[in-house]
C-alpha cells in the first residue's frame, strides 16, 4: 500500500491539471512528494525512496521549466513529459541497483529476508513489470500527440491497463515466487 501511496503525486497533478492548469498542478505534486519525503525521513522505520526522490525532481523541476521558460503545454504534452519522467526514475533506480520496490519491500518484511536469493529478484523482476507499464503510457501518450485521430479513451485505456496490470502483477509475483521457494526447497 504504501509503494502505491508514492503513486500520488501523480494522481493529483491529473486532477489538478485540468482545474487549475499545468504549473499550479506541478507545483501541487513536487509539493506532496517533498512531504513524502519529509516524513520519510522523520518516521523511524522508513527510509527516503529512490521513487519519491525521482518524483519530487520530476515535479519540481517540470514546474521551475515551465515558469522560466514561460511554456504553455497541452495536456498531452505534459502527460507526456511526466510519464517519460516516471520511466526515467524507474529504470535509474535498476541501474543504480535499488530497483524501486526493493526500498518498500523492505519496510514489510523483517531483515533476514532481505538476504534470500529470492528477494532482490523478484523486487526487480517487479519493478521491470512497472517499467513496461510506464512505457506502454509513454507510447499512448505519443499516439495521441501524433495520431490525433485517435479518441482520448484509447489512451486513457491504455494507461488505466497499464496500472492495473502492474498492480495485480506486483501483488501476485511476490505470492507466486514464495510458493515456488518453498517448494523447491
């Protein structure tokens, strides 16, 4: 729940976005996700994630450009530019090797294992799984900038697939290799 609860930022900036426009939107998901930070990092027991961190410069740094630069962007310009950003964070975090689940599997589950085989792989098989589903966004996002024809549902499906699809992977993959562990051995 909590690795879901990361996922806000974003779900406010949509809402935001089409009340109150793009900058007052960004502004209002960098600022919830530096309070994700702040009380992360002044909760025993919880760490500062690679995910909030990549949200907060996402945010932030979308808001900063598009108040400098004085940039009017369309809403799927800016679905866009923050899905392609949610990608970058989440492959960063592979590379770095923290894929971003591991940081919230973590804080559900006691230390000793965290050292089994098993953990760390089916951390970043799932945050790979999140991976897909951001690109599979990206791609929706860039069909209906450059295939106007297309009705906006079909994004809106695309992405609303990509999420769930993610989700119900994330809460069946952990089950499936557990059952899997225990049997081999």
């Amino acid at each position: 729940m909590s690795m879901l609860l990361a996922f806000l930022p974003f779900i406010v900036f949509a809402v935001f976005d089409r009340v109150l426009g793009v900058v007052p939107a960004l502004c209002a998901a960098a600022l919830l996700s530096a309070a994700f930070l702040v009380r992360d990092w002044l909760t025993p027991g919880r760490t500062v994630k690679v995910l909030e961190i990549g949200t907060v410069l996402l945010f932030g740094g979308l808001a900063v450009y598009a108040l400098v630069a004085h940039t009017e962007w369309s809403l799927l310009g800016v679905r866009l530019r923050v899905d392609a950003g949610l990608l970058i964070v989440v492959l960063a975090s592979m590379l770095i090797g923290q894929p971003f689940t591991l940081q919230y599997a973590k804080e559900r589950t006691p230390p000793e294992v965290w050292t089994r085989p098993g953990f760390r792989l089916v951390n970043n098989v799932i945050t790979a799984a999140w991976a897909v589903a951001f690109a599979l966004m990206v791609l929706a996002d860039v069909a209906m900038i450059y295939m106007p024809v297309l009705p906006l549902w079909v994004g809106i499906a695309v992405t609303v697939a990509a999420i769930v699809g993610a989700i119900r992977f994330t809460q069946w993959y952990p089950e499936h290799m557990r059952a899997k562990f225990q049997a081999a051995g």
